[in-house]
C-alpha cells in the first residue's frame, strides 16, 4: 500500500508511486464507501452492482484530477457494465436506466458544445454512464447538481486566486461525486424537490 510506505517507485515495474493525496483517497477513503453500502445495502445482488460503480465513479475522479482526462479504456467498458446492470437489478428499471443514459448523454453533448471546451468529451460520455446508473428523470438533476457545484468550487478558486480565466478545471470530479449521491438517495431527493 502506497499510503504506508516511505518507498518512492514501485518495485515490481519500477513506476512512481502515487502521489500521498490519491494514495489518501484510494486506500484510505475507498474502503469507507464499501463498508457504507454494505451497512445501507446488506449482502445483496444489488449491493455487488453499486459497489461496482462506486469503484468506477472513484476511479473517474482521480484519473480526472490527475490528468484531466477521462480514458476511454474505462468509460466505454463501464458504460457496457451498465447497460447489462439494468437486465441483472431492477434499480434502476431498465427503461429509466436506458432514457436516462440517452438524455444525459443529449444535454451533456448539448453542454460541450455551448460551453466551447468547457465540458469535453470524457464529460458527455461519463453523463451517459450516470445516466444509465440513476435513471431518468434522477439524472437531470445529478447533472444540474454537478454544474452547480462545479461553478460554485470555479467561482470560489477564481475569487481566492487559485485559478485564472484561462485555467482549465475538470468537471468529472463534479459529476461523479452529484451522481453517487443521486445513485444512493436519488428518489429521495427528487421527492424532496418534486
């Protein structure tokens, strides 16, 4: 484990180790979600699918942070793991997992091209992941969440002096983090507003 070791490269391929902050989050923080989903969840068929996203969704953020990218050698994979979730488990049902993929997938294609690089295209294809893991019409609101707290976390960089006009800011992070939470409590918070 890289968070408990003075060891900077690895030493089967010899790579640099991660950085103390995603070793952090990846061995630290990772095994927190996982004991939460299977206190809220219990040993169940769905609680493998969730914990499978869950992973997924971590995994985005940190590629995202660290490299402002996200590969589609993930999202791709992961988008096919969650079209075949929607015929194993019925949350959410296979229509609302199918409409919400394709409607997230419009309004971000529809975003990236408004926002001129803003949103880019691992942002279109990860809305349509998240779509197809909420459902429709939980996703229009995990994707309004996540704009929301993108700009907010931008505006607060911008006004401490972090960042600049012209400083590139993934948006991933943003999503993912708006779209576990609708994954786990979407119905509840949709009902809360709606």
């Amino acid at each position: 484990m890289a968070l408990l070791t003075s060891q900077r490269n690895c030493q089967q391929c010899g790579q640099p180790r991660p950085t103390f902050t995603r070793a952090l989050v990846v061995e630290a923080a990772t095994p927190l979600f996982f004991v939460f989903l299977i206190s809220y969840y219990g040993l169940s068929v769905y609680l493998g699918w969730v914990s499978l996203y869950t992973a997924i969704l971590i995994l985005i953020t940190v590629t995202d942070l660290e490299h402002r990218l996200i590969f589609n050698v993930v999202i791709l994979p992961s988008i096919l793991l969650a079209i075949a979730g929607t015929f194993v488990v019925d949350k959410p049902a296979w229509p609302a997992a199918i409409v919400g993929g394709a409607a997230a997938f419009v309004v971000a294609y529809v975003a990236a091209l408004l926002s001129r690089g803003g949103l880019g295209e691992g942002d279109v294809t990860l809305s349509a992941f998240l779509g197809l893991i909420i459902g429709f019409p939980f996703v229009l609101l995990s994707l309004g969440f996540g704009v929301f707290l993108g700009g907010f976390v931008a505006a607060l960089l911008l006004v401490t002096r972090r960042v600049g006009l012209k400083t590139f800011i993934p948006y991933g992070p943003f999503l993912t983090i708006t779209g576990w939470i609708m994954l786990i409590w979407g119905a509840e918070i949709w009902d809360h507003y709606f």
